[in-house]
C-alpha cells in the first residue's frame, strides 16, 4: 500500500509540475501586459502596417483574436516585423509569443525548429505571377524562364519539383526579402515571380499597373499557412489553436460581430458553450468563461475576417475557395466547441 501512495504521490507531482510548466507563456504574457507577435515585413491581407503604424490583416486578426481572449483588449500588442529568414529565430528565442505570418506547415518544420503549429488559417498554394505582355497562358509554357524567388521559403525547393517534373531549364534568382522580390520582377530582372498565390496577389499591388499582370491557373503545391508556438507549453499550444477554432466555429454557429451580444441570450445549447453561459470552456484553457465572445466582437468570425482582409471586401478580392466552411464547400472546419 505505501509503495501504491507513493507512486501516486509521484504521479500528481509529476502532473503539477507539468501544469505549472505549461503555464509560463500565458504567465509571461499576463505579466508584461500584452501580446508579442510576429508578423512579415508587409504583406496586404495578411499582415500590414499603414502610414501611423497600425497593423491589419488576416494574420494580424489571430493575434488580436487572442489579446482579446486573454486582456478583453485588442490592442494590448506588439507587432514585430520579420524576414522570412529570421522569422523561426525569433519564435525560438522568446521574442515573440507567437509567428502569426503566413507560413506553410511542413513536417520538417513542425519537428525540427521547436515550434508547433496550431492550425491552419489560410489553405493555399504555390503559383506564378507574370506580365500579361509575355503572353503566358500556363506555367509549362515556362521553359527556360528566370524566376525570381524569396530565399527562406518553402518556394525554391517546390520550384525546382515542378520544373524537374516537367523535363523543363529554369534560372533562379533570389532575394532576402518579399518587396526586394517584387521590385526586381517588376524592373524586369526575372520573367517570373513565384510565391504563395495569395502572396502574388498581395504583391501585384504594390506594382505601378497591377492590372498589367497575371497570376498563372496552376497551383503546383500544398501550402497550408498558420500560426506557430514553441513547444513545451501545452497550455498555450491550446490558447493560440482555439482562438483559430473559435473564430471558425463562430462562423459555423453564425456569431458575429454585431450580433454576438444577442447570441449571448440563446437558448441553443451549442451556443450557450460557445459564449460561456453554460459550462467552463474558457477556464479550461486558462481564460474567462466569455472567451469566444471577447474574440468574436473584437474580430469577427473567420468569415468576417477573411472577407475584409483578403476576400470580397479587400482589394484583393480572392475567392474563398478552399477556405470556406466544410459546409460550404471549403475545408474550413472547427472541432467541437463542447
């Protein structure tokens, strides 16, 4: 019986200790009194500064998403604009609490960098910007082409596949930085820029005649794009994956913006989870029972998210595709909130 308890005691030790382990981020966060996150350097729709320093985007939601969750503030953040290159460094340094900047989960970097990804934001993939002038109507029209890259991405190695595949010669150039990619196309230093479609969209913005160039049909590669955390903190790989579920199953619930104070009233029993009037969902994650509604009158749900940063109601204007709900044709799906 002793050696029964004392295996037990151990036990719940070890648990404890784990627990308080697993809490230091959202500590950490609490305490210095607001949110660190790493954003790209510029990227319209996902995460971009205006002329007074204020960040918008899709990326720049889930952080905000998950200030609020945790400060009922939205604004209780620090944007730190990184390279490509420098982005993982930072995560793994305790720079940033979080990388919310448009990065494609790997195996690889899902086990050799120390992070986690949490999920997925925006479902995309690898395509091909050129000059309308060119008169390219497909990518394996590309033979011999220069292509102009961005060092530090999944591109190079997805670029050199598709030529490979295709029995086809290409020339690389590369940049360190996405606007040193995008001016160099632009003066003519390359036929093709390749990145990201939604980050050829993006960047067809920042040329003088946007409307002079096209993004090519093919799309040659899976590029699943989400937020990052670094392992060894349970608690907040479950903070940051759940601000992206909630803002998902939002939608899939309707919750909105303007409607979420009258959502709060429901009698559903789904949504009285959700929005904490039934059950402690939040406290288990290590917030307050109104969590979700804290994020969705912050941010919106996904929908509403996506449509004014990269959809309908952005200049970009991308479809949502795979990027719509799994009940609308999309991929988009949140596990159960209950």
């Amino acid at each position: 019986m002793k050696r029964v308890s004392l295996v037990v005691t151990l036990a719940l030790a070890a648990g404890l200790s784990a627990q308080a382990a697993s809490a230091q981020t959202l500590k950490t966060v609490k305490d210095r009194g607001m949110l660190s996150c790493g954003v790209s350097q510029g990227l319209p729709g996902f995460s971009t500064p205006d002329d007074k320093g204020n960040w918008t985007g899709l990326d720049v939601d889930i952080c905000r998403a998950i200030a609020a969750a945790i400060f009922n503030d939205a604004t209780k953040i620090k944007f730190v604009p990184l390279s490509a290159k420098d982005r993982f460094t930072a995560l793994q340094s305790g720079e940033i609490d979080v990388l919310s900047r448009n990065t494609t989960w790997t195996l690889s970097r899902d086990t050799s960098l120390g992070a986690n990804f949490t999920g997925v934001t925006y479902y995309d993939g690898q395509g091909f910007l050129v000059k309308k002038s060119l008169k390219v109507n497909s990518a394996l029209e590309l033979n011999s082409a220069s292509v102009c890259v961005q060092t530090g991405t999944t591109t190079e190695q997805n670029l050199a596949d598709y030529f490979k595949g295709n029995n086809m010669k290409y020339e690389v150039i590369a940049f360190a930085t996405a606007d040193e990619t995008i001016k160099a196309y632009e003066s003519g230093r390359c036929d093709v820029f390749t990145s990201d479609v939604s980050q050829l969209y993006a960047e067809r913005l920042k040329v003088a005649t946007p409307a002079d160039h096209v993004v090519l049909p093919e799309v040659i590669s899976k590029e699943p794009l989400g937020p990052m955390v670094r392992h060894g903190d349970d608690q907040w790989f479950d903070i940051v994956k759940w601000t992206l579920y909630a803002m998902v199953g939002a939608e899939e619930l309707g919750m909105t913006q303007k409607n979420i104070d009258e959502m709060v009233k429901s009698d559903k029993p789904e949504v009285k989870r959700a929005v904490g009037t039934d059950g402690n969902l939040g406290e288990q994650l290590g917030l307050t029972k109104d969590w979700m509604v804290r994020i969705v009158k912050a941010v919106g749900n996904y929908g509403e998210s996506f449509e004014r940063n990269v959809g309908s109601g952005s200049k970009l204007a991308i479809a949502r595709g795979l990027n719509n709900l799994w009940s609308k044709g999309g991929i988009q799906y949140a596990p159960p909130i209950r």
